[in-house]
C-alpha cells in the first residue's frame, strides 16, 4: 500500500485544509504563546469568564427568541407563557437573566484588576478603551433587556433611565425621543429596545469583541509593573496548559450559575401598567444601584441647577476620564504605580459598595 | 512648473470634488435615517376636561390615579374631606406619584420625592411642584379640567 493509503482521516483532512489555508500559522502561534505567571495570574481568567457568560446569553437569548413576542398587549404573556407552559423555559429565562448579572459582575472584576494592576499601561491603551467600551454596552443590554418582560418593575425602571437621557442640554429631547419612540414610555419603546437588544446591540458587541480579543492575542498578556516583558521569570504554555484551566473555571462558573437558576429563579412580577403609580421598593438593576441611590440623595437643587442634572453630569465626567485614564497616567508607563490612582479606584469601589448597599437596605 | 501647479490645483480641486461628494453622499444616507428614527407626532385630540371618578370611589384619606389623555392624573380625597387633582408625574424623572395616607402627602417611590396636598415639592429630589388640576363635583361624578 502506498502511503498515502496509511494516513488516517485525521492527517488527511489536515493535509488538504493545510494545502488550503495556512493552519501552520494558527497552531504556531498558539503553541509558542505563553502566559506569564505570576500571584496576580488568577486576574488574567476574569475576561475569559465573562466571554463565557456572552456566549451564554447569545445561546440562550437565541433559544428565548423562539417564544417571546413584543409589543405592549403581547411581551408580559409570551414570557408568562414561556415560563409557565414551556418545558425547561422558566430554566432557560432564568439562566439569561442570572448570567447577565453574573457577566456585568465579572466584567467589573475583570475591569478593576486591569485597573489596580495597570494593565492598561502603553502599549494596551486601546486594549482598555475597547473593554470599557464593551462593559458600557453590556450596561446597555441589561438596560434593554430589563424591559422587555414588560413588567412593572422594569415600566418605571425605564421611565427613569430614559428621563435621564433627557436631562442631557441641548440633545436632551431628541435622543429622549429616539429612544422611547414618542415622549413616554410605551409599546413603541418597547419595540425599539427589542431592536436594540437583539440586533444592534450584539452586532456592535461582537465586532468590538474581536477588535479587543485581536489586541490580547497580538500584545500577550500584560505584565505586572516593573516586570520584565522579555524575559518574565515563569511562565506557562497558552495552549493547553492556560487553556484548560480556562475551561475547567468555565465548567465551575457554569455550575454556579445552573445553581443559581434553578434555586433562585427570576420573577416576573405584575404587568406593567402606564396608568398605576410607582410601587414602593422600586429599584433598577444592582449595577445601577449606586448611581440610582446618589441620584435619590441629591437636593432638588444644586447652586442654579437641578440636582439630577449635576448628577448625571457628574458621571458623566467621571466615566469619560475612568475611559481615558492609560492617557492620564504617566507614570506607569515609566515603570512606577502612581498612589493617587491606586486611592482614586479604592475610592470608587468603596463608594460603589456602599452606595449599592444602602440602596438595598434603605428599600 | 506652471503644468504642475496646474496639475496640483486640479488635483486639490478634484480631492474636494471627491470629498463633498461623499459628505453629501453620506448627508443623503443619513438625513432619511435620523428622520425615520424620530417618530411622527400623534394626533391627539386635545382634552381639557376629564372624568376622573366617583365619589364612592375615593373614599377620606385616600388617592386614585386617573387618566387625563394621554398622561396620569393624581385625584385626592385629603383628610379634611377637599378634593384636589393633579398631574401624577414627578417632576424628578417622571415616575408615578402616589397619596401616601400615613404622612398626608404625595410621594413618589423611585426617589423618595414628597409633595404637600397642594403639590408642592417639600422634600427630596423633585425641582418643581405638580401641576394642579381643577376639580369639580357633579352629583356622584367627579370631572377634572386644566387650570
């Protein structure tokens, strides 16, 4: 027999891909990639846990496609229906809802431990604008995600956060308008956050996805400061080594979240109703809740202003500079922390912390 | 020399050719697009006066939410036996309010935002006070109208 009769399936079906396309490449790089290792490696897994938790939300908010419809008369029944008539459906609602909560978390950790350890130094600038880039998008999932069990929770919840829009000068009623389809919150809102969420959204999602992951594969993995790039002390092979302690934290995050699902399932809540007054104990999403509690807090008036202006103002400014924060800090890329940033983010977080728990425990 | 200024010059006036060619281009593409985004003006017909209730339904110390077109209306049945409407949007960030019997007031629930009985905003976020409604009783029927 010649050998050509001897290669298995295998190596033949790598041939032909290889006189095709340059697989040789690929598998290359994948085999001489290698993660520095360090204390801090266990912060290097939180990007991959929340691509994990994406790749559940497209599955399963695929699979809630299938039975959910929109519109102000039809979108409470069909989840209703979904989750009491569908087999499994009340799961699979629940799994979406729990990952998205769990994906914002770990998006946060993933953020803060790029943060802290000044991952985002030069040359991965653009590296970290493209993550908050995507944590603001993954907010604005769960801001349109949240209303389309038309619900009363999620009816004022939005009346709310599009009222916001509205504060913005000048842009304030356009964008109000562009939004929520007419000057309230109704069926026609609801049409366009459907839109969002299930087109527009994941089609900006993805494509900036690939830009960042693209940034992690060409750059590597950061080092600590001070470190030395060439040359780290220890490091472990990309493929399999990373790779499969990747797969088993996906594996444990999988069943957390299965656990979570089926024991804490997500309510549905009373129907929303444009005409019955804001039920005590209304609150948004927990990721909304230190902005939402600073925003109750607020006077009525601020010098001239009203006081939601200046607060949403406020954050506005501090989320532009919390993006543009590897263009303001000099000294890490010279090999230096600077304290004052370390104390800014501790700030934040504690603020963030503290704001979120009063918020919980004052409703 | 004088063929390549001309060369140039033609060049830099094709380049802004080319150039407001695509900004109009673009301008075209966009224009119907940001116009079919912003939704068209619904007719409706102006209401001025409304019924809001019964006297049977909003008995002493209580509230109701009613429908005054397309917005909600509070109409309140105040302790002292008055009647009193008003628009029931916050005038913080537009939820709901509602009559809250345990302290006489009008409270909203999203930003702990209270209004006295005459709507004024007394406590908590809300800038401005309610807009007030007149209220008119005839027999049983209670009918609101615009100030």
């Amino acid at each position: 027999m010649s050998p050509k009769h001897d290669a298995t399936l295998k190596e033949r079906t790598t041939r032909w891909m290889q006189e095709r396309y340059p697989l040789d490449k690929v598998t290359g790089f994948a085999e001489k990639k290698q993660v520095p290792l360090y204390h801090g490696t266990i912060w290097y897994y939180f990007g991959g846990v929340t691509l994990f938790l994406f790749l559940i939300q497209v599955v399963t908010g695929i699979l809630l496609l299938f039975y959910y419809r929109t519109g102000a008369d039809q979108a409470y029944e069909s989840v209703r229906f979904l989750m009491t008539e569908v087999q499994f459906g009340w799961l699979i609602r629940s799994i979406h809802s729990w990952s998205a909560n769990l994906m914002v978390f770990a998006a946060f950790v993933h953020m803060f431990s790029v943060y802290f350890t000044r991952a985002y130094r030069k040359p991965r600038e653009f590296t970290w604008v493209t993550g908050m880039l995507l944590l603001l998008l993954a907010l604005a999932f769960g801001f349109s995600g949240y209303l389309l069990p038309w619900n009363q929770l999620a009816f004022f919840a939005t009346k709310v956060g599009t009222d916001i829009v509205g504060v913005v000068p000048v842009a304030g009623d356009f964008m109000l308008n562009l939004l929520r389809g007419g000057p309230n919150v109704t069926g026609a809102t609801l049409s366009r956050f459907f839109g969002f969420h299930i087109a527009l959204f994941p089609g900006i999602f993805t494509i900036i996805l690939a830009v960042h992951l693209l940034f992690v594969q060409v750059q590597g993995m950061s080092h600590p400061l001070g470190a030395e790039e060439q040359a780290p002390d220890k490091t472990m092979p990309f493929f399999p080594n990373f790779v499969l302690r990747d797969l088993l934290l996906w594996l444990i995050v999988l069943n957390v979240l299965a656990l979570l699902a089926v024991f804490f399932p997500w309510e549905l809540g009373q129907k929303a109703d444009p005409f019955t007054s804001a039920p005590a104990g209304i609150r948004p999403e927990w990721y909304f809740m230190f902005m939402f509690q600073t925003l109750k807090f607020l006077p009525a008036h601020i010098l001239a202003l009203e006081g939601e202006v200046v607060g949403v103002a406020g954050f506005g400014i501090a989320g532009l500079l919390w993006i543009l924060v590897p263009f303001l800090d000099r000294k890490s890329e010279k090999g230096r922390k600077s304290r004052k940033l370390t104390y800014i983010g501790l700030v934040i977080v504690i603020y963030i912390i503290v704001m979120t728990i009063i918020g919980y425990v004052l409703s | 020399m004088r063929e390549n200024t001309d060369q140039s010059s033609r060049r830099k006036a094709l380049n802004w050719l080319l150039g407001g060619g695509v900004v109009a281009w673009l301008g075209a593409i966009l224009y119907p697009v940001v116009r079919y985004l912003q939704p068209p003006e619904m007719p409706e017909a102006v209401v001025s006066s409304v019924k809001a209730g019964t006297v049977d339904e909003v008995p002493v110390d209580s509230g109701k939410i009613f429908k005054f077109g397309n917005q909600p209306g509070i109409l309140i049945h105040t302790p002292d036996d008055q009647w009193r409407a008003f628009n029931a949007v916050c005038t913080h960030l537009g939820c709901i309010v509602q009559y809250r019997d345990d302290l006489d007031q009008i409270w909203c629930a999203c930003h702990n935002g209270h209004y006295d009985l005459q709507g004024r905003n007394i406590s908590g976020p809300p800038p401005r006070p309610l807009e007030e409604y007149d209220v008119n009783l005839q027999g049983n029927d209670i009918y609101v109208s615009k100030t």
